[in-house]
C-alpha cells in the first residue's frame, strides 16, 4: 500500500519537491521530534508565532494540529488573546476568526 502524501505533498509536490522533501523530513521529521520540546508546545510557539508576523496562510493548518498535539479552543483563544497586546489587535483578530471558522460556532461564546 503506498505511503499517504503529506500536506506539504498535496500542497506543493508537483512543483516544488526539493521543497517537499527539506518540509517532511527536516522539518516535520527532525525539527518537531526533537525530545527539548512537546509537539503541544511546539504548536503553540508556532501558532503563535505565525499570528503575530500575520501569516494566515498557514496559519490554519498549524492551528488543526494544535488541537491534535493537545491544546484546546480555549487554550489557543486565550493565547492569540494576549498576542493582541504585543503583536497587534488586527493580527490577533484574524487569528482567532479563523480558530473560530475551525471550531465552528456551535462550542457557544467564551465569555
């Protein structure tokens, strides 16, 4: 049975492979299994991260997989909360409306 393509795979590997191959096996192969820090921290530093230098692009990938290593809605709510005061209200803003978009609205308000 053939190996299941990554989203980096779907994503670019028709045009970029080499780009594809650094992604899959540096990246997600060597990087995020480095013992110093859990895949749920390593989530929350990149989600984070790609909200305050307003990198939505992927930005909603890596907030799945938040979720998946871990961290709740309220969790990544709460941090994308306090970004907004050292990276930017709008930053923050877009971030959390896509968390939004990825819960569906269904959980209620968090207030």
């Amino acid at each position: 049975m053939p190996e299941q393509e990554s989203a980096a795979q779907k994503a670019l590997g028709d045009i970029a492979p080499k780009m594809v191959e650094l992604t899959d096996s540096v990246l997600f192969g060597d990087v995020w299994e480095r013992p110093e820090l859990s895949p749920r921290d390593r989530s929350l530093i990149t989600v984070t991260t790609l909200a305050a230098l307003y990198r939505t692009e992927q930005l909603g990938f890596h907030l799945r997989l938040a979720m998946e290593n871990g961290l709740s809605r309220e969790e990544l709510a709460e941090a994308l909360t306090h970004l907004a005061f050292y990276a930017g209200w709008p930053n923050a803003m877009s971030a959390l409306g896509q968390l939004k978009d990825i819960v569906g609205s269904s959980h209620g308000s968090a207030d």
